[in-house]
C-alpha cells in the first residue's frame, strides 16, 4: 500500500525529478510546481500534473509558501516533498504544510525549531556528547572580543554567520593581523545574505576534510546511520565531488561518528532523514561537529549505491509514520561511489554561473553509472536558480574502480549550450593526490592554478586543430553516401523490355 | 610573414581573435601570447576523421553531422562562426589579438561591491582596483599595467556584465 495517494514535490530540476522516480515507483501520483523560467522544463513534463507558481525569481515561485499551499490543495496532493535548497529547511513551511492538513515529508516544524542556527547545533551538539570544535557558543560581539578569544583557543581560527548556510560568511584566520579585516567582511557577507550579523569563532581543523554521516530515524525513537559520506572536494565551501565511503577514516572512528550521530538524533527527537556534516582532521584524528541538514542531501545518492537503500523513498515512508524497516546490523558498506556535480559553472572564469540552451546533450551509460539530470537537448538552464543540472554518480567494486568508470563517463558525458565543470572532473581524477585520498578542503583552491593552465591549453589545441581544419576545409562534413533504396519494379517483365529497347543492338 | 587573420566565437559566447599561417603540412596558429604548430597527418580510418600531431601528440578530429568537433572520442568543440579579418600592411597582428590596452574588463558577471581607486589615481601593475560580487564570492580586479586612472566608467552597487568596460588606465 503507498503511504499516500498523491505527493507534491516543491522543487525543480534534477532533485524534483529523482523524487518524482520514487512517487512513480511507489505507485503514487506525482504533482510538479513550475516557475515562468521552468514552463518546459523536464521536470515540468516527467510530472503526472504541473502548477504554475509564479514569476521566475526563486522568492516569488520557489520559496512562495502560500502559492506552493494552493497548488498542493488544489491538485488534492497529501504530502509534499521539499527536495533540498529552496523551502526544505524552512520550519514556517513544515507548519504551513503541516496546518493545510498535508503531510511535510521531512521533520516537523517543532523538530526543526530545536536548531535555528549553526550555534544553536553546536550547543546541543556538545550536550549529546558530540565532538566539536573548541569556542565558545556565543555570538563575538567587536574585534576586541574576538582577538581575546582567538588567542585564547589558538589560531587557525574560523569566522562563521550564525545564521548562516551553504558557506556564505566563513573565513579561516591564520593570525591576528587578518582578523580585523576578516571579521568585517563576514559580518557584510553574513549580513546581506541572511539579514544576520552574528559570527562566532571556532578553532579551524588541520588539514580538514568534510565527512558527513547519514542519520535515519523513525518517529518512535530508532536511529540508524547509513554510514559516511566525504565530501571534501570543494571551492569556496561549495561541494563538488562526494564520496562514500570515506577513504580518511578507520572502523573505530566510522564507528564513534556513527554513535555520536544516533544520540544527537535523540537529544532532538529527529526524524526522517539527516545529515550530520563533521570536518575531520587526519593529522590529530579529530572530528569536529559542524552542523544538521535536515533534508535529502544533493549527495545521498552515493549512499545509496553503498548501501543499497532507497533513502527517498524510505523517507516518504518515515514521514507517513512507519518504522525503520532495518536495524544498524543489518547495514553493510559494498564496494565505492563517487558523484560528481555536474554545474552550468565557467571553471576557467571563476566559476560563474552560465545561463543558456542545451544544444548538444550526451548522457553516459553503461556499467556501473548513474545519471541524475534535470536536463536534455534543447532543455534552458534559467540564471534564477542553482546552477546545479545534472548529477553523474559512478560505482565500482573498489575507489580505484570507481575512479576508472568516473573517467571513462565523464569522457563520454558531452553537454553543448552551457559550460560546465566536466573537463575539470576529469583533471581532477587524474591527479595522483586524488587518487591517493590525502586531499584537504583547500584542494580547488590551492591547484585551481594548475587546473586552468591545463584547460585553457585543452582549449587552444581544440581551436589549434580547428583553425587547421578551416584552413584545409575539412570543416564541412563530406556528403554521406546515402544507401539507396533498391526500386522494386512491379512487373518484372517491364524491366526486360526497357533493356531490350535500349540495347544498342538490332536483333530482327 | 603574412599571416591569415580570423576571429573565432564558440558556441559559448568565447571569441578568439586567431592568426595562422600555412607552411605545407604544418600550420602555425596564434591564439593571444601562445603559439601552436600543427601538423596534418591526413585522413583518419574512420569517415569524417582526420589525424594532427601537436608536440608529438596526435589527435583525431571527428565532424558530427551538426558541426560539433570531437576530439579523441573525449573533448568536444562547437564553433558558431569563423570570420576572417582584413589584415592591413603595417598593421601588426599581435595588436590586433591582444585588444585595446589600458582598458579593464570584467571577467564576470555580477554586481561592483568596493572601488578602491579614484579618477587621476597612479596604480601599479596588481594593485587591487576594484571588487565585484558574483554568486556570493568578491572577487578582486587587479591593474594588468602601471598608469593613471583616466577614468572610472563603473559606480559602487551597479551590475556588470563579463566583457564591460571597468576602468581606463592609461
């Protein structure tokens, strides 16, 4: 029996569409909600029904509760299904939803309010016996103030908004002299992003890689964690490439997260699904609690493929109230995954954002692939949203596997219209530091100068060899020789006496 | 030596202003400061494939039936025009690639958060002129010359486009 009969996915592109492959498979009805950006989007068409919600900007369409509310009753959906980003971690739409008398799928408002902020998590995070960072779990009011306590728990430190998400606002201190500067600029940052000036310091990991865990949890109070993920490949706090499991970690300390993870979700009374992201440190073998999304991750696939569950589905049937179908003992970790984030991004530029038709679109297939797209040919990728259109997830029996099937689908993954950030991948799973796992946080920014040397000459041999061929016009394909069909004549006999009288030769 | 002049634009709204020159099978191509010699190794085994070396390295260069360029069966091209450029005598070519001096573009699209210098200001090659926000990061335009700011064609909070005229140094 499906939990529900109908279920309204109040989001867009890629991740609208993998919930919608679950809502299909339980055999549920699946109810999309578009923007005027999104009006031939695909996920628009994969919908059994579509809303229109409003204008292109996010905070007219996207985050606008009320007209997501609407369409939901009016579609006569009973649950709908936050994806991540937009309004999935919104506590005022968990109850708006929750009061329409439909079911949020994710944790209740109430849930939600126990962890407003970042420091918040951080404080409760210590009550559970979590690790965290040393600081102190209050907002630094001046300079001064700051200084004080940044000698005092000793530099690298990290400057965080409060309010803050996505790694907007946090700046690494190294010494005293960069402190003053830096906490101007992430209170400006923290400010215009959130409406929020609050930062606090923590102590800055050494070495640091990002390791999340999976926390599952029922309404009855069972906890399970489907393990850990890395996802330490990023520029400016954004992920980029995630893994799972983590090549940094141990058992013993796969073991001591994975503990720490399940009594956090107690403190709080968690449920559905989490993720609890650490920085982890493998010089002194430390993890320091970072905080809880409260959502499907945009990496949750990879957990999958170790695992073997389908965790948005599990998901919708957490929310409808049913119990964890398994227990930790029954989880177990096969072979490896990696998914890279396929970005409409300019590597070479900074990473802007790129806007554009996709005029060209080939999707890797094949064994050990995965292709979460929210694309195809012809699809606009609109400048309002998350670059984000397309995610390719690959698995192997081991990491070493993994990376192999990585390349050869990254080679064979081809997206015109838009630039994106697949030629870098595929730089980046050729460097030996990859390969070997030893990476840190700071691994894009500190080789993204070698990485754009390399593109930009991949781009002048591609335009060197063109130009060549220009030259020699070679650039226009040859006429292909097409197979003619073979003319069936009706009479055969007709044939013969068109030969006949063509024959040059007189017979009578 | 004469080269051939033509300026290229991508499907990605990339233009190149590229110089070539034919010698029998090897081509010289320019694109900005770097200079390529290519070599054509003739027709591939494959229909619509042809074979170039680049430092010893070959390459194998398909036409897909829209146009689109592939590149070893990996890296793919999609041009949107050649157009081929007078070149005039005495004009130096190495002008006409590296664009106007003393004008700074933005490489981006985003929003001016900080100006850092004034009109009749002296700057030195890398002094940071000014900032611009794009997806929530400043990125800071350095000066690619020494000179004085002849003028500032930006305001603080005002959005600009990749390739807009920032700033004149002369």
């Amino acid at each position: 029996m499906p939990p529900f009969s109908k279920v309204l996915v109040a989001n867009r592109g890629e991740i609208a569409i993998r919930v919608m492959k679950a809502i299909k498979e339980m055999g549920m009805k699946a109810v999309a909600v578009y923007s005027d950006a999104d009006k031939y989007a695909p996920h628009v068409k994969y919908a059994d029904e579509a809303y229109w919600i409003g204008p292109p900007p996010a905070l007219e369409s996207y985050l606008n509760i009320e007209r997501i509310i609407d369409a939901a009753l009016k579609a006569h959906a009973d649950a709908i299904h936050p994806g991540y980003g937009f309004l999935s971690e919104n506590p005022k739409f968990a109850e708006a939803v929750e009061k329409a008398g439909i079911t949020f799928i994710g944790p209740s408002a109430e849930v939600m309010n126990k962890i407003k902020d970042k420091l918040e998590g951080k404080m409760i995070a210590r009550k559970a016996g979590v690790p965290t960072s040393p600081g102190p779990l209050k907002p630094i009011e001046s300079v001064d103030e700051a200084l004080k306590v940044a000698e005092e728990i000793g530099y690298p430190v990290m400057l965080k908004a409060a309010g803050g998400g996505a790694g907007v606002g946090i700046i690494r201190v190294d010494n005293p002299n960069e402190l003053a500067e830096a906490f101007e600029k992430s209170k400006r940052l923290s400010y215009s992003a959130f409406g929020r000036a609050e930062i606090y310091i923590e102590k800055a990991a050494i070495k640091p890689k990002h390791i999340e865990t999976q926390l599952i949890g029922d309404k009855y109070g069972n906890y399970v964690v489907a393990f850990e993920r890395e996802c330490t490949i990023q520029r400016r706090n954004q992920k980029l490439i995630e893994e799972a499991p983590s090549p940094s970690i141990n058992w013993e300390e796969r073991k001591e997260i994975i503990e720490a993870s399940i009594r956090f979700g107690k403190e709080i009374s968690y449920f559905t699904l989490g993720t609890m992201e650490f920085v982890f440190s493998p010089v002194t073998r430390e993890f320091y609690f970072l905080e809880i999304n409260k959502r499907v991750q945009v990496e949750h696939t990879v957990t999958e493929l170790i695992t073997g569950i389908d965790l948005v589905k599990l998901q919708i049937r957490l929310a409808a109230g049913e119990y964890l179908p398994f227990s930790q003992e029954d989880l177990k970790i096969r072979g490896h995954a990696i998914q890279f984030r396929i970005n409409a991004e300019d590597p070479l530029n900074n990473f802007t954002p790129q806007s554009g038709y996709i005029t060209y679109y080939k999707e890797p297939t094949g064994p050990g692939i995965r292709v979460d797209s929210g694309v195809e040919l012809g699809t606009w990728v609109p400048p309002y949203y998350d670059p984000l259109i397309s995610k390719l997830i690959v698995y192997g029996q081991s990491r070493d596997y993994a990376i192999q099937v990585g390349l050869r689908a990254l080679n064979d993954y081809k997206i015109g219209g838009v630039k994106t950030t697949i030629p870098l991948y595929k730089l980046i799973l050729q460097d030996p530091e990859f390969w070997e796992g030893t990476f840190t946080t700071a691994y894009i920014s500190e080789k993204m100068d070698y990485f754009m040397t390399k593109l930009r000459e991949e781009e002048e041999r591609k335009l060197a060899i063109a130009i060549s061929m220009y030259n020699r016009g070679l650039l226009k394909r040859k006429k292909e020789e097409t197979q003619k069909p073979v003319v069936k004549n009706k009479n055969n006999w007709k044939t013969y006496g068109i030969t006949l009288q063509s024959s040059p030769r007189v017979l009578w | 030596m004469v080269m051939k002049l033509v300026r290229v634009q991508t499907e990605l709204g990339d233009t190149y202003i590229i110089a070539y020159d034919q010698k029998g099978e090897i081509d010289t191509v320019k694109i900005g400061e770097k200079e390529l010699k290519v070599k054509y190794l003739g027709n591939g085994t494959r229909e619509n494939e042809y074979l170039f070396e680049i430092n010893g390295e070959i390459y194998s260069a398909f036409i897909e039936p829209d146009g689109t360029l592939i590149f070893n069966n990996k890296e793919f091209l999609r041009l949107d025009r050649i157009i081929e450029l007078p070149v005039k005598e005495g004009e130096r070519v190495e002008e006409l690639i590296r664009g106007k001096e003393g004008e700074v573009v933005s490489p981006l699209f985003g929003r001016v958060v900080k100006i850092r210098v004034k009109e009749g200001e002296a700057v030195n090659k890398g002094q940071p002129l000014l900032s611009i926000e794009a997806m929530k990061a400043e990125t800071v335009i350095s000066s690619p010359i020494s000179g004085i700011v002849q003028k500032i064609m930006v305001k603080e909070g005002q959005g600009v486009k990749k390739g807009d005229v920032l700033i004149i140094i002369k």
